[in-house]
C-alpha cells in the first residue's frame, strides 16, 4: 500500500509540473524546460496510467485529445446568454455611443472604458466546475450552442485545471478561439499539395476544425484562444470591473491578450483603435477590430441591454479590405507535384497598400461557385500578406458573350492529358517530365527550408530546364563553370557563387533532404520527424505504410504518400543519385538508442501501453514493426490474449517476448 500511495503522489506531482509547463510555454510563451524534458515528465505520467488506468485525472495529458471520433454535436445551453455586439465603422459612430451611454447614464463626466482586440475568430464558452474544464461550446444562437469539448481540449492554451487552491464552484468563461496565421497558412499548403479545396481564411480553417468528428484533427491544427469575458460564475471571483476581471481571468491560467486598455473618456479608445489598425499586420492572428465596453459592472447593470445586444458595449470595425477590379485573363499555373491552380489576372488595383494584379481562384470548384469568367468586374479581398482573393463576382456588370472557365483537359505546359482522382478536388497533370513541374521542383529544392542553394532562383531555371541541363535536382551537381558562365546574364563571377552554394548544400541533414525531395505532405516538420524515426535513409525507403503511420504526427494520409513516393521506380533513382551526391548528416542520437536496427518486430494482444506509443519506441530505436509474423520477424511482443500470431510464431520459431523483455531489448 505504501508503495501504491507513493506512485499515486508521483503522478500528481507530475500533473502538476505537466500543468505548470504547459500553462508558462502556451499561455506565457516563457518555457523553462526543453521539449525533450517535458517529452520525459509527460512518458512517465502515462508509464504510471497505463498500469493504473483508474487513476486518469480530468487534467492529464491523456485526456488532451481523445482515442474516439465522436459520432456527432450534442447541444449546451448558455445559462447567460452569449449575445452579439452592435457595430460602429468610424470615430462619430463610436463618439455617438459615448454620448449615448452618458446620456442613459444622466451624467456629463467622462465614462472609464475598456477597449481590447476584436478577434476574427470563432466564439465559445468554457465551463468550469470545482476548477475542472468540464464543456466546451460555441456560441450559437446565443442561447444554445454545440458541445465542442472534445475538440477544445486539444487547445494547449486551455487549462484543463485552473490554477488556483480555491476555484469557484462553476464559472463559464468566454473566448474566442483563432488559427494563428502561420499555422493557418502550413494547414492550406497541406490541403493544396493534398488535392483539397484550401479553407478561404482562419476563421472559416477556425469553424472547420472545431466542427470536427475525430479530435485527432483538431490536435494537428494549432488552435490558440484568447479569454474576454465570463458568463456564470463572475460573482465568485471578487471584481468589480471589466479591467480586474480580466486580471482575475489570467491568475487563474487563462489566456488573455496583454492589448487591452482602460481610458477615462472615448479620446483614448479612438486612438487605442487608430494604433491597432497601423499594427495589425504584424500580429500572428486576424483581428477585424476593436472592442469597446463600460469598465464597471455596477454601471453595466444600469444601462442594461437589448433584445440581441448589450447597450454597455460596441465593436468598433475596421474598414473591409476589399476593392473591385476586372478579371483580365484566367491563366493557370502547374506545381511541382503537378496540380493546376487558376489564377486571375486583374487589372491592377491598390488594396492595402499593396498593388494588386493577381488572384489565385484555387480550383474548378471555386471558379464554378463563383463562376467568374474574363471580363467580369469582381470583389477582391486582401487581409495582411494572404493571397488576395477574389471573393465575388458583380453580374450586373457583365459582358455580353462571356464564356464559363473550365480547367483545361491537356496541361498549358506539356500537353498531357490532364486527371482528376476521385475524391480529389484538384486536377493534375500526371507527366513527371512536364518542364513547369521540373522547375517548380527544382525551385523547391534549392529553397530556404529544403537544401537552400543561394543564387538559384526562377530565371535560372527557368534557362536550365530550357537547355536541357537540369531535368532533376541531382543534375545540379553536375554543373560546371563552363556551362553555366554560357548562360544568358550569369557573370563568371556569379557562376562561381552558384557553384560554391552547390558545394556547400552537398553537407545537408537528412531531414533537409527529405523536405526537399518534394514528397507530398513532407514539409520542414514531417521532414524532421522522419529524419528522428530513420536516420538509416535505406529504413525509411522500405518502411510499410503501417509502419510509417505508427510514428506520432505521421498518420495514414502522410505514410501513403511517402510510401507511394519510394515505389515509384525514377523516385527511388534519382533518391540514389543524390544520396551518392550529397554528404547526408543523420539526426544524432544517444548511445545505445539504436540497439534495434535491422529487426523486425510484430504486436500482438492487449498491451498496457497504446499500441501507437509502442511503434514509436521500436521505430526510435532502428526496428520495423509489420503487421504479420514470418519466418523473416525477429520478436513476437505477445500482450493479453494474443492469439494466432502467438502460435505461428512458436511454429516459425521466431522469439517471443511480453512486455518486460521488449524494454529490456530497448
């Protein structure tokens, strides 16, 4: 018992390091310890869970994202309505609600306000009882909402325990959850290289994530959220105003945005708003606004408020970054995985102080939606450095004898036929050969994150390719002084630049060269994952798919396309080619951490530890899991109830291990 007592105590405290970590690296962005060691704390939390599945705490790192899909949205009724704001576009609307409060208010004094970030996100409510994250909803119709909590839960900037000794009996708190723009930008480029329609902007990447079935997708989206508000339970918390609230708010280990501001008079508001609009560029996360509400509470209970609307607060827009323009041609532009993406060429237009000329219209869907054809005057949005978009078509201005635009049947590039796999959205031209798809590929090798060859931009590949001196990235190496001061505008001095970039991008680490292959789906992470998993390159050339989506962050979708990459017969050439070319530097690793390179290994039965987390650990330390045995399996891990694969494996005399003797091979 004493011993029991013990390693209960020791999974508490290191819930509570876990909590701790997790509240300073998402919530502070001031991490104290590496991935590594929190990777560590967190392994024995679930080592001690896996043998004493009773004692799973609401806030343990197991209950972040749950095993199951779930088979649809149950309903969650605000007991405090979630109400709407009315909307001011400019500084004599907002002076014109100033007034307005004073007046109701029947004083002349200038009213304290609170004026903070009005988020492009989605709106939802957190129930917390005893301290516990117990649901998670969306705003609704303001009264009744949809159950999201499996999916809020994989927001790491949520608390699943609020970090206090003495936490209110139930308290609702109010947020708005948002896709980080880099994170939005990585989860479309996966979408595009993937064949699938790209999500129009982060709020709508936001809604589509927090609506999925299977939380595993929303864990692979990097949500975040930040807290404005509380809807039961404010009373509990001693405050008075909006400003303490949101102090309260952020002692408990909450989110909130450090933008936010208090000033006495509406002069200050103005100009909290006018430096945010100068601002928002540079924030990772979308904001159309500002919000402005009464500071005190008592205040707010005397103005009261409307059907739909408190009358104590207002959202203060920012003016919409959209202008018109005429669609000049639809062109369309061939990928290095093959896939063609329309683009609209328009005549030049100002938008956020960029000029505009081109908009990418996605794909043959997104031009039947909005069925823009050439000649038509179109609505064009520009939000930060996302892609302009056209967003509609105005009818009324169109030009008699228009034609539909359709995606070609043959590639603009090579001719090809052109194919569009069932299920897919996007339609690609399948010739490897195809010269927009060598040169996107070769610009993809030499970019920044790929091997980074300095120098080696468009209008040199472009001549390459043309000249036949480069159909594949290994035919770079190849180049020599000779041939290329004989190209169009390369000084002798540039050709030498190129070539040394060359020579030093021969030293590159695996991870880097996986990413720059150009493996559907492999991007810098995935890339180093893999390079983590395998640093034996001939491992990872012949992993079975089921082995590839046993690694954590890898999946079905990721080890398909890896594997159908190496299947592929001038793939898994050129793969050698470069690897005799290239001085390839592997992940390092700890002494010993290898000791399973070469062996092949198969699961069998209940184990006490999931499956996935098993595969990993094989996998780290050089092994192939598969998923039959032979006379070609070197281990039989047998849990629980193994069955036939037990009894072949004794016929095959293949050895056989429980759980024990699998750690002491690791």
């Amino acid at each position: 018992m004493a011993k029991e007592r013990a390693t209960r105590e020791r999974l508490r405290q290191l819930l509570r390091e876990l909590a701790e970590h997790d509240y300073r690296y998402h919530v502070l962005d001031a991490p104290t310890i590496s991935d590594a060691a929190y990777d560590r704390l967190k392994r024995q939390a679930l080592a001690i869970e896996a043998e004493h599945r009773e004692w799973v705490e609401p806030d343990s790192p197991t209950q972040r994202v749950g095993g199951q899909p779930a088979e649809g949205f149950a309903t969650a009724e605000h007991r405090v309505p979630m109400l709407s704001l009315d909307n001011a576009t400019g500084p004599q609307e907002i002076e014109a609600f100033d007034a307005r409060i004073r007046r109701l208010l029947e004083t002349d004094e200038p009213v304290t306000y609170t004026v903070e970030l009005k988020y492009d996100g989605v709106a939802v409510e957190l129930l917390y009882q005893d301290g516990i994250f117990r649901q998670g909803s969306t705003r609704g119709d303001g009264h009744i909402g949809e159950d999201i909590t499996h999916n809020l839960r994989t927001v790491r900037s949520i608390p699943l325990r609020l970090r206090t000794s003495d936490p209110p009996d139930i308290l609702e708190v109010r947020g708005e959850v948002f896709m980080p723009l880099d994170e939005f930008a990585r989860v479309n480029r996966d979408r595009l290289e993937g064949g699938l329609e790209p999500f129009a902007n982060p709020r709508n990447s936001t809604a589509g994530t927090l609506r999925q079935l299977d939380p595993q997708v929303s864990a692979a989206r990097g949500l975040d959220i930040f807290m404005y508000g509380t809807g039961r339970g404010e009373a509990n918390l001693g405050v008075r105003c909006h400003m303490d609230l949101m102090e309260r708010l952020r002692e408990l280990g909450l989110k909130v945005n450090p933008r936010l501001e208090r000033n006495t008079g509406i002069e200050g508001v103005i100009e909290f708003h006018r430096k945010l609009e100068r601002d928002r560029d540079q924030l990772n996360y979308e904001v159309d606004g500002s919000v402005v509400k009464v500071d005190s509470f008592e205040l707010r209970e005397r103005l009261g408020q409307l059907t739909r609307s408190p009358r104590w607060a207002i959202a203060y827009k920012f003016p919409p970054r959209q202008e018109t323009t005429v669609v000049r041609d639809i062109r369309f532009h061939v990928g290095r995985t093959g896939v063609l993406t329309p683009v609209a060429v328009l005549q030049p237009v100002p938008i956020g102080g960029v000029t505009v000329e081109h908009a990418s219209l996605h794909n043959q869907d997104e031009i039947e939606r909005l069925d823009v054809r050439v000649g038509d005057t179109v609505f064009v949005e520009r939000a930060g450095d996302v892609i302009p978009k056209v967003i509609k078509v105005v009818r009324e201005k169109r030009p008699a004898r228009t034609r539909k635009v359709r995606l070609p049947e043959k590639c603009p590039e090579c001719g090809a036929a052109t194919l569009r796999a069932e299920g897919e959205v996007a339609v690609r031209c399948p010739n490897l050969e195809c010269p927009a798809q060598v040169k996107e590929r070769l610009l993809h090798f030499a970019s920044r994150g790929a091997l980074d060859v300095d120098g080696l931009g468009e209008k040199l590949v472009d001549q390459l390719v043309e000249r036949g001196l480069a159909k594949r990235p290994s035919d770079l190496f190849e180049l020599d002084l000779e041939t290329l001061a004989g190209l169009d505008r390369l000084a002798e001095k540039s050709a030498q630049n190129l070539l040394a970039a060359l020579e030093q991008a021969r030293d590159a680490s695996t991870a880097r060269f996986l990413h720059a292959l150009g493996i559907r789906h492999v991007g810098e992470r995935v890339a180093t994952v893999l390079a983590d998993a395998y640093p034996d390159l001939d491992l990872l050339a012949r992993a079975e798919t089921e082995e590839l989506s046993a690694i954590h962050e890898i999946g079905p979708t990721i080890a398909q396309t890896v594997r159908a990459f190496f299947d592929d017969r001038s793939n898994r050439r050129e793969f050698q080619r470069l690897r005799e070319r290239l001085r390839l530097r592997a992940p390092t690793v700890a002494p010993g951490s290898r000791r399973l390179v070469g062996k092949t290994l198969v699961l069998t039965g209940t184990l006490s530890t999931p499956r996935a987390a098993i595969r990993a650990r094989i996998i780290a330390a050089g092994g192939r899991v598969i998923g039959s045995v032979s006379k070609n399996t070197d281990y039989l891990v047998a849990g629980e109830n193994p069955g036939s694969k037990l009894t072949k494996a004794e016929e095959q005399g293949v050895s056989v291990l429980d759980e024990a003797g699998l750690e002491k091979l690791l």
